[in-house]
C-alpha cells in the first residue's frame, strides 16, 4: 500500500492471511483508488451504494478510481433495511451479473451498514466469491459493522439470520462524509462508540464523557480519535475471536440482548435506530448489573446520565416519537428468546462488574429481570 499521509491514521486487523487495514482520515475518499491499487486481483471494480449515498459520494469514488487507472461499473440500491431482503438481495446479484463481472472483480461498499453487510454477503456468494473493500458512510458503519467481517441479510424469522464471516480487503474511513449524515444516525453510532469505553476500556469511556458532546456537535479531530480508538478495540476483539466462537467477540454485544428486544418490539423501524436500542440496552444492563449486586449503582448512573446526556433515547418512555408503546415486560423476554444469541432458549447477557468490566453471562434471575423491566417500563 502506499505510504498514507500523516493525517491519515492505520488500524491493522489481524487475521494471518487474511488480515487488512483499516485506513482512516479526512478527504479519503479521493484516495481509495490509490488505496487498493496494490490489493486487486484485476483493475476492475463495482461500486455498490444506496440512493441516499450514491448521488452524495459515488462520483467522488469513481473519480478516485478513474485515476488509479481501475474500471468502475456501479450498482445503486434503495436506502434503508429493505435492501437487506431476501427479494433485494436477489435483485442485486442480478445487476450485479448484469455488468459481466469475473473472479477477479472487487465489489466496494460505499454507504452505512445496510450496504457494507449487503455487498460483504454478495462478495462473498458473488461466482463464489470474489473480494470486497468497504468505504463506510455511518458512523456505525465506520466504527463497528464495517470491521470484522460479520455480512449477512434478513429473512422473515429475523435480522442477519443468512450471512456469511467474510473479510474484506480493505476498509476505508473517511471522516468527512459524517457531514451530511442526520443527527439521529450520528448518536446512533456514538452509542457503539461509548460501547468500547464501557466494555474493557475505562479510560475512554472518561474520554466519551468529557468529549462525546464535542465529538457529536462536530469536532473533527474527536471524530477522528474515536473512530481509530473504536476500530482498534474491534480489532483486538476480532482478530482474537474472528468467528464469535468464545465470549470474547460475544463482548461487542453489550447492550444488544436489550436492544434486541426493544427493536423487535418497535419492528426494526424508524420508531428505534438500531445505535439507539443499543444505547437504551446498555443502559439497561448496567441498571441490571447493578440491581444484581455485581456494579456500583454509581457506575449504571454515570451511563445512563451520559447516554442521555448526549441525546440518546434512554427512557423506554422517550421511544417511538408519536407512536407512544405500550411496553410490556413479558412482550420484551420473549423477543430475547427469539434472539439468535439465544442458546437453546438460554438468555445470553453482556453484563457489567463495573464501567469497563463486562463479562458475558447465561445465569441472569427470571425475577430480576422481569422486575427491572417493569421498573424501566414505568420510569
Ligand atoms: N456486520 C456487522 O458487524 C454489523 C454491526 C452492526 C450493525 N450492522 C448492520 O448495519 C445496519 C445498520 O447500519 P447503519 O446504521 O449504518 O444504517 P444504514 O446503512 O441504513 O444508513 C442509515 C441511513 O443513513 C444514510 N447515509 C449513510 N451514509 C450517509 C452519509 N454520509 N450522509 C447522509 N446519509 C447517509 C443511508 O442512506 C441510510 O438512509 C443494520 O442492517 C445492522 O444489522 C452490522
Ligand atoms: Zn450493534
């Protein structure tokens, strides 16, 4: 790869010999031509973005690639979970084929995590796989789901339930297309960003409090050290856990048995972003960790108020704009179970010793539980 600018900040994922980088910085998106030059199989790529991105981002990219000498053909889907069917799915591999691609082509994913688990499954299945870079647009997308490999897409039994771990050759953040995305979708992504501090790292959960603020209203330089920061934690985790098949990658679930079933109740809409379930989640399992004696009160109190704080829906009473819920604890358990995290019907937790001491646990209190939801429920 070619020498990165000094602005320009490097994560290594590694995973042997199919280990990446993750390259990030302002202005990047005139550079991912030169970027991946040196990775493809052949100088040919295909763009896949959505109709939000794409009349944004897209002719920038192919710009970049145009002067790094690579062919560029482009897909464009539609904005939000829906290109994540089965039917759309199916729709993309036809265009996909449609520009005659072979098994050197590499796809490229430019936009949230929608089109970067979208493209990572159809690089994947694609004349049985071909390689893919992904040029994340969210920041969700730029600190959590572009990283590691998890691509998949959803089926009437849930989300992400037919998916493939696929690695892509590289990823490519830059931090200033943050600039269009909508406020509700920038928290969205901070809450994974705090998700890092909260799970093994203490001392950027202090840097999320003393920060997060500035970070969200703008500053680009706390955007920037968030993100490598974030990466980097999903890094260690993955290259140490690639296929989840330990608790450590289980870890990044904090907040998720939670979300989940906040989701699931809100019907994966835009009543609920998936950062802002995460978010309440994670307030909710440190009010469990607490209620069970394993955490400092003063510890669920510090994320809650933080959480809240930046602008994050934190009280089940905040969520769902208009459509005020009718939550109901027994309503939420049984999403839990239908998780796909749920072994054997066995409620899996991300809980907490502590602001930075998670643990994964399958032994949470029926009682407690149920308990602490109708406490949330009623707050
Ligand atoms: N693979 C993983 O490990 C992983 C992890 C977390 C989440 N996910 C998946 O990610 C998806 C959610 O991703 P997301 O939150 O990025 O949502 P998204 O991809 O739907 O993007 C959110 C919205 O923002 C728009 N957008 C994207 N970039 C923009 C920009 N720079 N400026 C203006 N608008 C922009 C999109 O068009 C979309 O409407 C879910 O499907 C979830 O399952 C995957
Ligand atoms: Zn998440």
């Amino acid at each position: 790869m070619s020498a990165p600018t000094s602005t320009t900040r490097m994560v290594r994922v590694d995973l042997g010999g199919r280990a990446y980088d993750i390259a990030i910085g302002a202005q990047l998106l005139d550079r991912v031509g030169e970027l991946a030059a040196p990775l493809l199989a052949a100088p040919r790529v295909v763009v896949v973005s959505d109709g939000t991105v794409a009349p944004l981002y897209g002719a920038r990219l192919a710009a970049s690639f145009k002067k790094a000498g690579i062919e560029t053909g482009s897909v464009t889907v539609p904005p939000g979970e829906s290109s994540k069917e089965f039917a759309a799915f199916s729709r993309l591999m036809n265009d996909l084929l449609d520009l005659r691609p072979d098994r050197k082509t590499t796809l490229v994913a430019l936009g949230g995590g929608v089109v970067g688990d979208l493209t990572g499954f159809a690089a994947a299945v694609l004349l049985r796989g071909v390689d893919f870079i992904q040029v994340p647009t969210t920041l969700l997308a730029q600190v959590d789901s572009s990283v590691g490999g998890k691509t998949g897409i959803n089926t009437r039994h849930g989300k992400n339930l037919v998916g493939a771990f696929y690695q892509p050759r590289l990823v490519v953040v830059d931090t200033d297309v943050l600039g269009t995305l909508p406020r509700r979708e920038l928290l969205s992504g901070y809450a994974e960003v705090a998700k890092y501090g909260l799970i093994d790292d203490p001392a950027f959960w202090d840097w999320c409090e003393a920060n997060g603020a500035a970070l969200i209203a703008g500053d680009a330089a706390r955007r920037a050290y968030a993100i490598e920061h974030s990466c980097r934690a999903k890094a260690r985790i993955v290259a140490a856990d690639e296929r989840e098949t330990t608790d450590l990658r289980a870890l990044l679930n904090l907040g998720h048995t939670f979300g989940h079933a906040l989701e699931a109740e809100t019907g994966f809409g835009p009543d609920l972003l998936h950062g802002e379930a995460v978010g309440a989640g994670m307030a909710l399992a440190f009010d469990l960790s607490a209620k069970l004696g394993l955490c400092p009160a003063l510890d669920a109190t510090r994320v809650r108020h933080h959480l809240d704080a930046v602008g994050l829906p934190v009280r089940l009473r905040g969520i769902g704009g208009n459509n005020r819920r009718q939550w109901s604890a027994t309503k939420l358990i049984d999403h839990m179970r239908g998780d796909k995290k749920a072994e054997a019907g066995r409620l899996t937790f991300v809980l907490a010793r502590g602001i930075g001491r998670a643990f994964v646990t399958r032994e949470v209190d029926a009682v407690a539980l149920r308990d602490l939801l109708d406490t949330a429920i009623a707050a």
